[in-house]
C-alpha cells in the first residue's frame, strides 16, 4: 500500500515511510525446537497518521476544516499531525517488534505499546494495533497489518476498559498463525 503524501499550507507531510516492507523475524533455537524464521509482508492503515472526529465531543468530519481531510480507500478522515509524527518511527518499531511483549486488546487485535517521549520530554505510550494472517503471497509467511497507531489522550480513552491485559511472545503470535492454531485471548 502507498499513501500519497499530505499537502497542508504549502508544507509536505511525506508518508514514503508508511509504504509496504518485508521483514524477516528470527526466533532462535532452544533446548526443544530449531531455530525459525518467518517471513512477513507488514503494510500499514491509513489510522497510522489521521483520526476519526472525536464522536464523544459531538465532532463530525465538518467540524474540521476540509483541507484537514484526508481521503483513503474507503473513508475520509482527518489528518492528525501528532500520529504523523510518531508514525516516523513505525518501521523500526515493527523490524524490533519479537523484541516488545504484545498484549489484546478488546477486539480480536493484538497490540503493544512502547514508551516514547513526547514534545515536552514526558515518557507517553504509544499504542500500536495490528492484526496477522496467513499470506497469500509465496514470498512470505505472514502478512502483518498495522490498524492504527497513537498516543491515547484523555478524550479518546475507553471507559472501564484495561489497556493492557496479559502479554503474549509475538513468536507465539507468529507460529500459531502460521500454523493455524488458535491464539487464545487471556481473561
């Protein structure tokens, strides 16, 4: 998948770094198994740099100005300068991705969430949602698809929903997709 990149008041938002890459994730051997190597396309969500209007606030897409728009395949939303900007680092989180723990989320949607700092210098989460399946390509093993990624703010945080729940290997993730086997939810 390529975005094309977002015009905004004469300044250019490149989004090449959002573009599709195969990624190869090695997990090494141990006592009882050889060590594997899976082989994944990763492509990315337009989610990854725009936002759904604020429907908690009572936003619509009209509430923002229409060069703020920005259209993707099968919906428009809003360009969102913070989740553009963390989004620079997208790549090199996920080639890293077998060395972070993963969690669920309240969908079927595994997530993780790494510490960044933010403008002011704080430590924030990010929050990176992907999903994974089978390839149809015979170049790879696993296709691994970025949702959406940001910092939760306050007003876009769930009510009475934890963030994290019990962690899981992204190896574990990787083989049981591979092999058909059912990635079982924690409580």
């Amino acid at each position: 998948m390529k975005f094309l990149n977002f015009n905004y008041k004469g300044q250019v938002f490149d989004l090449s770094h959002l573009a599709s890459f195969y990624c190869e994730y090695i997990q090494p051997a141990s006592a009882s198994s050889d060590e594997k190597i899976y082989r994944c396309i990763v492509e990315f969500s337009g989610h990854c740099f725009t936002k759904s209007p604020n429907q908690r606030k009572g936003e619509t897409l009209a509430s923002y100005e229409s060069e703020l728009h920005y259209s993707l395949a099968t919906e428009t939303r809003i360009f969102c300068f913070e989740r553009h900007r963390y989004s620079l680092q997208l790549p090199q989180i996920i080639k890293e991705l077998a060395n972070r723990k993963c969690f669920f989320t309240s969908a079927d949607d595994k997530f993780l969430t790494i510490e960044v700092q933010n403008e002011e210098g704080k430590t924030v989460d990010y929050e990176i949602y992907f999903s994974l399946k089978k390839s149809k390509e015979k170049q790879c093993d696993i296709h691994l698809f970025i949702n959406s990624a940001y910092i939760r703010s306050d007003d876009y945080k769930p009510v009475n929903h934890p963030i994290r729940r019990k962690s899981i290997s992204f190896f574990v993730l990787l083989h049981n997709t591979l092999t058909n086997k059912r990635i079982k939810k924690p409580c």
